[in-house]
C-alpha cells in the first residue's frame, strides 16, 4: 500500500520535473543551440532553431506537466476519501 503511494509521488515528480524542463529548454540558447548532437550533425542546427520545433517540444512539456498534475490530483483525492471514510 505505502509502495503505490511513494511509486506514484515519484511518478508525479517525474512528469512535472520532465514536463517543466520540456518547456524551458527550448527557448535557453545555452541549453537548446549548443549541445552534443547539434556539434555533431551540423544539419540539425536549422532544425533545433526553428521556432515552430521550439514550441512544439514546449507543447510536449506542457502535457507532460499537466499528467503530473493530474497523478498529484488522483492522489489528494484518494487521500481525501479515505480520510473521510475513516473518520466516519
């Protein structure tokens, strides 16, 4: 039982950590333009500039955090109701 829960906080912290840097990343030069594979395949530089790949990576990021979010939702609920169902 506290297994599941503690599985499925790291779940939640997980997809909003991966969410949140999924949204930032793109649009930090240092992070984003100059990296490995960009160094190594000069085609891919047009590619990781292009804002529309920016902001589709950010739009992957941003469902990623929502996930998370919903994870951390189910499990206040859950809480709550057992809580209630406890006290009764």
């Amino acid at each position: 039982m506290i297994i599941s829960f503690v599985s499925r906080v790291l779940f939640a912290a997980y997809f909003l950590e991966a969410g949140l840097l999924l949204i930032v990343a793109p649009w930090k030069t240092g992070l984003w333009e100059r990296n490995f594979f960009v160094e190594r395949l000069p085609l891919l530089e047009s590619i990781v500039q292009n804002v529309f790949v920016r902001g589709a990576v950010s739009g992957v990021g941003a469902i990623t955090a929502l996930a998370g979010l919903a994870e951390l939702a189910g499990l206040v609920r859950r809480w709550k109701s057992k809580d209630q169902s406890s006290a009764s």
